[in-house]
C-alpha cells in the first residue's frame, strides 16, 4: 500500500522521539494526463509530528499542489481548481482504507474594479489595483476563498474559525511582488487559522503559496540520470529553488487522528467532475458547465512511487486508484 505511515506522539508517551516515516517528497508533473490539468497536481506529502514549544500533541499534515509556480507568475497567478475537490485522507487502522478525509473546496470571488476611460467604466486586467498589507485587502480584484470539510464515514461537518466561527476562509494572494505586497512574509501569515475541528478539538490551518520544499536537479535525473556522483556535494543545481507551489496544511491534535494505537497512514488526493462541457462564450465564474460523480485525477502518498517506479502506461492509472487496490502495480515493486 503506497500511502504514508506516522507514529504519533501520546499523551503516554509525549517525551518520546517516536520514528516518523517521511522521506524526501515529490512528484512534479509524474503522469501524462495530470499534466494537463497542474491545478490539481499533487507535488509532495509530508506528515510529522508538530515539534513548537507546546504543540507536542499535535501531528502536522501538508500537501503541496500546483508545482513549478514561477515567483512574479501574472498576471493571474496560481489560483486553485474552483471546480476540483482537494482531500487529505487518513488511515488509522491500517486497511489502507480512509477514516477521516479533509475536504477543500475554493472559490474565486471577482470585484470587477473598473476604471473610468473616455467616459465609460472598464474593467482593470489586473488581480489587484493597489498596494495589498496584512489587514488591509481593498485594492484586492480578485479574492480566493475556501472551506473545509471532515468527512468519517456518512457524516460531514465544518471546520470552523475558532475566533469568529465562520466556516469561510481567506487564501492569501500569491506573492505579486514587493509594490504590490511589501512584506509578503506578514501578510502571509496573517492567513494562519486557529481552528475547531468537528468533535476533534482545536488546531490549525494555513492554505497559500509557499516556496518548494524539494530540492532536485530535475533536467539531470530526467536525462539518464546525467549527473556526477563523484562531484562536489553542491556541484548540481537545485532546479527548484526559485519555485513555489501551494500549501494545503492543517496541525491537528493527536486523539483526532488515531484510533487504537499510534500510528496512522495519510495520503492526498483531488478529483474532478466527470462531465465537463466548454461554454463558447465563457464568463470569470463559468467558463464550462462541470457536472457528474467526482473522478479522482492526482493522488500522492510516498514521494517517487509514480513518478519514478511505476511504468508510463500504467501512471495514469495509478493516480485514479486507492490505496487498497495497490497489489495491482506489485510487479513494479517485487
């Protein structure tokens, strides 16, 4: 089963240094088709347990989507899918089967800000009209927005602002640039979320674009693995280094997560609907009609299984299945 594993911090054992399987992440553009659709590619998953002075019952869960985001990327940026459904699934009584999924859902609100020329109203090209600050998002054009939900089982409920109690959150803006946002830094985290989590507790949430944490020669390894082993240990260029990608995070507390014992299994997951019909005269909200079951397109759990292990014919294939089904690509492992 390819999805990853974590012992968890108790409350029994809190002052033990418990094993976290996590490795090195990522998967960029693994599978021809999700190279078509980048809003809904999973890049990394990575899951520890929260290691801040008095956070020690609490586990971290990132997924990272939207990979090789070039920073100053307008003039529309790095938004997400509006019509794709984005999961983080948990595991905690090892079928390989999910127990809890986070749900995201996001939304593109336009303010149409318009200008006037030649004494009509027009409408700007850009995202913004002005300097943006944390606090201070008026000259926003467009604002990106989101929810989540906990699914166990049949049952669905919000996560919820624990300060004001809407179920609504604000995604910061990808970082414009330092006119437009001259401390991205604070603005950024101003979007951090102190949350309630349906009969779960207390935790935390941040959604927005950060810098990508992999690091990689990528034309190198993709070009026959054209490197020099014997060289210096940074004779290779990071070929990531000035990337970003999209940061799906939430800090939850241990006792939410697990069940019988310490360790639990996660992965991440985003589907589209079946049906998509483009509309020839395409609006900001509506440029196709979207309907039908959700169809799972991306899917990441350990880092390299697709991209580098299993075969071409089969990867689109394997970001469509589950976990349990996994014995189907054992021939790429055994």
């Amino acid at each position: 089963m390819k999805l990853r594993t974590l012992t968890l911090t108790t409350a029994v054992a809190a002052a033990l240094a418990l094993p976290i399987y996590t490795a090195q992440a990522s998967s960029h553009r693994e599978a021809p088709f999700i190279t078509e659709i980048p809003k809904v590619d999973a890049t990394d998953f990575y899951m520890f347990n929260s290691y801040e002075a008095g956070r020690s019952g609490y586990v971290t869960l990132v997924a990272n989507y939207v990979p090789l985001q070039d920073p100053y990327g307008g003039p529309n940026f790095f938004s997400m899918d509006p019509d794709a459904l984005y999961e983080i699934h948990v595991d905690n009584n090892g079928d390989a089967k999910e127990d809890l999924t986070f749900q995201f859902r996001f939304n593109n609100n336009l303010k149409d800000t318009q200008l006037t020329v030649g004494g009509k109203q027009v409408s700007i090209p850009l995202i913004q009209s002005g300097t943006l600050a944390a606090g201070d998002t008026a000259n926003l054009n467009v604002t990106e927005s989101y929810s989540v939900m906990l699914t166990r089982g049949n049952q669905s409920s919000s996560v919820a602002n624990a300060i004001t109690g809407a179920t609504t959150f604000i995604k910061p803006v990808d970082n414009i640039g330092n006119k437009t946002l001259a401390d991205y830094a604070s603005y950024a985290a101003s979007h951090l979320y102190d949350i309630n989590i349906p009969n779960c507790g207390s935790g935390r949430m941040f959604v927005g674009q950060r810098k990508d944490p992999f690091v990689v020669n990528l034309g190198e390894i993709f070009d026959l693995i054209n490197t020099n082993p014997l060289g210096p240990v940074d004779g290779e260029v990071d070929i990531l280094a000035d990337k970003n990608v999209t940061t799906l995070a939430l800090e939850l507390p241990v006792q939410c997560l697990t069940k019988d014992d310490a360790v639990i299994g996660a992965w991440t997951t985003a589907s589209l609907r079946q049906g998509r019909l483009l509309r020839p005269l395409a609006t900001f909200d509506k440029p196709a009609i979207e309907g039908g079951p959700w169809v799972q397109v991306s899917r990441l759990g350990m880092p390299l299984v697709n991209e580098v292990v299993i075969g071409v014919k089969d990867k689109n294939k394997f970001n469509g299945s589950k976990p349990k089904d996994d014995a189907q690509f054992a021939d790429y492992v055994t």
